[in-house]
C-alpha cells in the first residue's frame, strides 16, 4: 500500500509540473493520537488552487491569501465552513471540533499547497474514530483523499473519494 502511495504521489509530482492544474486531485490527511500526551493532532495538506476554487470559485484568486500578511480577515471561518460540510472526525462517538491551530503554505506555483493542522485534547482513552473526507469530492469527480490514522506505533491508510466518503475505525 505504502509503495502504491509513493508511487501516486511521484506521478502526481511529475505530472503536476506542467502549468495546467494539477492532474491528479489527491489531498492528504494525518491524524495522529498520542495516548500520553491525551491529544489528536489532525494534518490536512490541500492544494491551494482546489482550496480557491472550493471557496471563491477561482483557482487563481487571491482574494484570501492564505498565510500571507494581507490574509483576509474571513478567509480561515470560510476554510473551516467549507471543512465542515466535507470533513469530520468523531472519536468515540463524538464530533471533533475543528479549530485551526496553525497554517503554512508549501511548493509553489500550482503546486502550492496549504497546510492546515488541528489539535485537539482527549479527555477518554480514543476507542473508535470515524472519519470523513469528502473535500474537494463537490468540484472533482475524480478526487481523492489519502487518510493516515496512527495509533500506539500502528498506522492505518486508507483512500477516500465521493463513492467512499467515510471510514470507522475501532481500537
């Protein structure tokens, strides 16, 4: 599975060089719980063009200007609005409130992708998780959403799309 990803994201890589928009429409998501330290830590890596045109309908605007010093003032409550139609992660049977720790952009030109990173404490041993990543899914019908969960030193993988939007874990 490992060896398939690598390989999708090196074509991706490859074929996304050129200057049309980036053939592949993949987005990665991390989600980490570290059982002695009582959090979840949820990465999501989306290129930025897919983010502008999910929001603003413009793959090229500038209009939001993630992480830049002119960032509008409402660009990260419309990320999260649009986050929260197509992304959730419940742990035990409860929705995870997303409130957006940190941001930074990545790569550059239609490569540039925006990172956004959640943290979140856990009050009761993480039991079961369900996850749904569906972003981006609205715009592309070709999209898919690569999801790592690590738990305890396991990792888990697993590729979402609009056909298989949502998975459930139990540990």
């Amino acid at each position: 599975m490992r060896f398939c990803l690598v390989l999708i994201c090196s074509i991706g890589t490859f074929l996304s060089t050129s200057k049309d928009l980036h053939p592949l429409r993949l987005s990665l998501c991390e989600i980490e719980y570290a059982e002695d330290q009582q959090s979840l830590t949820i990465n999501l890596k989306l290129f930025l063009t897919d983010v502008n045109e999910a929001i603003v309908f413009d793959p090229y605007s500038e209009e939001l200007a993630f992480c830049q010093p002119n960032e509008a003032p409402h660009a990260e409550r419309l990320l999260l609005d649009y986050l929260n139609q197509f992304f959730h992660v419940k742990t035990n049977g409860t929705l995870v409130d997303l409130k957006i720790k940190q941001k930074k952009l990545s790569g550059e030109g239609e490569n540039t992708a925006l990172w956004v990173y959640f943290e979140q404490r856990m009050e009761d041993p993480l039991t079961s998780m369900e996850i749904k990543n569906a972003v981006f899914t609205d715009l592309f019908f070709d999209q898919n959403n690569i999801v790592y969960v690590h738990f305890n030193g396991d990792s888990k993988s697993m590729m979402l799309n609009k056909k298989t939007s949502t998975h459930r874990l139990e540990f």
